[in-house]
C-alpha cells in the first residue's frame, strides 16, 4: 500500500509539473523599450587631467549648476526568427560642450542574425557614417544566482569582460529564448533585458516587453555607409583621434564598443 501511494503521488507531481510546463508562456517575438542612462558627471571628470584641469575644472562646475547628473535615452530591440534589430530613439538633447560625448550618445543601428553569428551595424562617426559588417562579438559570461526583475521578468545575472578591461553586468531572462541584447551584447541563454558597464558610468534598462508580431519593415537590414570590418573601423578611428589627447581613448572605447 505505501509503495502504491508513493507511485500516486509521484504520477501527481509529475502531472502537475507537465501542465506548468505547457502553460508556460516564452516569448519569441516582439519589441523591447530600452532606456540608457549615462552619468554625465563622471563622464566628465574622466577628462580632466592636469594639463587641462584649470580650463575644464570650472567649466565642469558650471555644467554640475545647470544639467542634470544624468542623461536618459530611448532605444528599441525588435527580434523575431532569431533575428534582431537594435535602434535608437532618437530624442532632443541639451546642446552643451560636452554633447558629443560618444559614451552617452547613441551612434549605432544594429541588425544580428543570431543563427549564422554575424551582424550589421550602421554607426555614425561624427559627420561620416560606417557600415560594419562582421561576426557578433564572443563573450565568455560567468552566470550568477543573482536575480532582479525587469519589466515583469525575473532575470539572471552574469558578468564578462570584455575589451579586455571593460567590466560587464548582464540581466538576461529565459523567458524570452533568444540570445540578443542591447547594442552588440548578447550570447547569453535568454534575453539580455538589463546591462550595466558601471566603471564606464552607463547602463541600459528594459522598461517595456511586448510580445506581438513584427512587421518586416521592422527588421530591414542597415545599408548606408562606408563598408569595414571591426579591425578596420578601429584602424580609421585611430588615425581619425591620434592628436586627440586625452579625448581618444574614451571616445575610441565608445564607438567600438
């Protein structure tokens, strides 16, 4: 008799668990809404050296008097078949001497194919703009039992470094299967719906899911600008800032990242 109701409770569970499983809901298709936000304030400081402290101390100052600490954003991740294609909102900034400060700007449109591992991406430089067609950056991520919920969605986190030195924190959820993520993030086994690059002073929030179809138009591939693979972008933008002094490194980080 004990054997018989150990089998029916174990049938019982087993039941249940099957039926959780096929109510389960996993989203596939549709538009994520994404909000960046990025310090100003440390961007900034970041800049200031002492070759050039007495002219951009003041000017930082007066800045901290009249601008908000941080910038917000909109972006939008549309994905559907394992395809997907990141693009920015594009928003009326404050025109300041600080306005084209890659790292809080939003330069890229991007389109992955998440099955053949390649992307495109059409980034705007300045006054020149660069298509760049390559393979999607290889992340080596480290999964954590750490979670937060993000618009509706209990996610995991996981760190990386990528760049070499650029520390990453990623939010993903296995609710939306699908490997993608914000800008050129991706490569974990869900949704990336948060990611932060905290010594980098900028962050990036989902703040919207909607699980719906999606029109073709949304997913056309980018196809203005000068053609170059990664190695070759780098290699423009490096003769584009050699006399850029304390300005490259950062601004070379941001437009590669």
């Amino acid at each position: 008799m004990k054997t018989k109701i150990i089998t029916i409770i174990g049938m019982l569970l087993l039941s249940g668990n099957m039926l959780f499983a096929q109510n389960e809901h996993f989203t596939t298709r549709g538009t994520i809404e994404f909000e960046k936000s990025a310090n100003m304030f440390a961007l900034i400081k970041k800049l200031i050296t002492p070759d050039n402290e007495a002219f951009f101390t003041p000017i930082l100052e007066s800045y901290k008097k009249t601008q908000s600490q941080f910038t917000k954003v909109k972006s939008t991740l549309t994905f559907n078949d394992n395809k997907t294609m990141y693009a920015p909102i594009e928003s009326e900034s404050a025109n300041t001497i600080f306005s084209d400060l890659a790292m809080s700007g939003q330069p890229n449109v991007i389109y992955t194919d998440l099955d053949t591992k390649t992307s495109v991406t059409q980034k705007k430089v300045y006054e020149e703009v660069f298509m760049v067609k390559d393979s999607v950056r290889k992340i080596t991520w480290k999964i954590t039992d750490e979670t937060r919920e993000i618009a509706g969605y209990t996610c995991r986190r996981a760190n990386a470094l990528v760049m070499d030195s650029v520390y990453v924190v990623a939010f993903y959820t296995d609710k939306i299967p699908v490997s993608g993520g914000p800008e050129s993030f991706s490569g974990l086994p869900g949704m990336i719906l948060g990611l932060a690059l905290p010594h980098e002073n900028i962050s990036w929030f989902a703040t919207k899911v909607t699980d719906a179809p999606v029109e073709p138009k949304a997913m056309i591939i980018p196809k203005k600008g000068k053609v170059v693979t990664n190695k070759e972008l780098v290699t423009t933008l490096k003769q584009l800032m050699k006399n850029w002094g304390p300005w490259a490194q950062p601004q070379m980080k941001a437009l590669t990242l």
